[in-house]
C-alpha cells in the first residue's frame, strides 16, 4: 500500500471516528461537546454527514410513516421545502448565536457552534428512525407511545444545544439558556428582515415590470 493510499484509509477512519462521536454526545453531553470542540473529537465532514442524515430521515419519517399519524397529500409534498426546513434553522441559528456571543465573551465560531447543532441532531434522527417502523405496528390507541418519543426525541435535542452552547462558549448553564432564547428571538427579527426585504424586492421589480410592458405596449400602438 502506499503512502497516499495509507494517508487516505487513515483520513477515512478518522472521519469514522468522528461521526460515531455523536453516540457519546448524546450520554455524556458535556464533556461530549467539550472534547467534541477543544479536543478536536468532532469534524466538519461528520456535522455535515449528520445533517444530510437529518434530512433524508425527516422526508422519510413524513412519507413512510402510517397514515394513522401523519397522512401527507403527495400531490403538494415538496421535498426541497423539507430540505430548508432542516437546513435553515441550522445556519440562522449559528450566525445569530456567534452574532450575540461575540457580545457576551464567547469563546465558539460559527463552524463550531454549527457542528455542536448537527451533533445534538443525533437523537432525533434516531428516534425517527424508530418512528417509522413502529408506525405500522402499533395501533391508533396506542399513539401515545408515537408521540411520547417524538417529545423525547425533541426535549433531548433541546437539551443537547444548551449543553453544546455551554461548553463551546465556557458559559455557565444560565448565561447558555439566555443566548439560545436571544439567538431564537434574533432569526425572528433576520427572518421578519428577510420577508420585508423580499416584499419590497418583489414590488419594485413588479413596478418596473410594468412600467416595462407599458411602454412596450405604447410602442407597438405607435
């Protein structure tokens, strides 16, 4: 074997490494994200394999799931609507966190505030992996137990972004709580931004629009 193909087995196995990383943050949360970010345990490549994970099981828990607990018209099913779904919490809520941490003395970049989300994304995507087949064997009385691990999975995921934001900042439990609230509280306000923006985008290009097709108009009457 040589140098480069032993140099490319060692990369793949650490990337390996890494992504099975995310099984520990989920037990050991804050020493988990801690090595995860200051021992250089986690990586890019395995945040972003998590996160196109995250994806395809979202669209699969959505269409494969019975009908008994979520019933999805195909004919209005967008897949890519999903897609943004998945990815856009994921990169206002870096921006925003690294936007007011950066006020607060935080110590995480936006790459390290982004991976810390995509590993609090593994039980999740467990759980709705789970989901799926045990949709078609219990029964519609016993969708609590459906629903019970939906919370699960949601309060776990919850729970993983304080303990990641703890530990990649160095903040206390309390001040990480306070950034993830104003973090939410910003995407509204770049959200609600973004959709001013694009309502007027949209208005003045319908105005020139128009303007256009008026003259046009006028020039083939002339």
């Amino acid at each position: 074997m040589t140098a480069e193909a032993r140099t490319r087995s060692f990369d793949f196995k650490e990337y390996l490494r890494t992504l099975k990383f995310c099984l520990y943050t989920m037990r050991r949360p804050l020493d988990g994200f801690w090595d995860l970010i200051h021992e250089k345990r986690g990586s890019l490549a395995a945040a972003h394999t998590l996160v196109v994970i995250a994806i395809l099981v979202e669209i699969m828990w959505v269409v494969l799931t019975s009908f008994q607990f979520i019933t999805v018209n195909m004919e209005t099913f967008n897949a890519w609507w999903m897609v943004g779904m998945t990815v856009a919490p994921i990169l206002l809520f870096s921006v925003a966190n690294w936007c007011l941490t950066t006020l607060f003395d935080g110590k995480g970049r936006v790459s390290d505030i982004y991976m810390g989300y995509a590993y609090a994304l593994a039980p999740q995507i467990i759980i709705r992996a789970i989901q799926i087949p045990l949709s078609h064997v219990i029964t519609h009385s016993e969708g609590a137990i459906f629903w019970m691990l939906s919370a699960i999975g949601t309060g776990w995921f919850f729970l993983l972004i304080l303990c990641a934001m703890k530990e990649i900042h160095d903040y206390s439990f309390g001040k990480a709580v306070l950034t993830c609230l104003l973090s939410i509280l910003a995407i509204g306000i770049m959200v609600f931004i973004f959709v001013i923006f694009f309502a007027v985008v949209s208005d003045g290009v319908a105005y020139f629009v128009s303007i256009g097709q008026e003259v046009m108009l006028r020039v083939q009457r002339g």
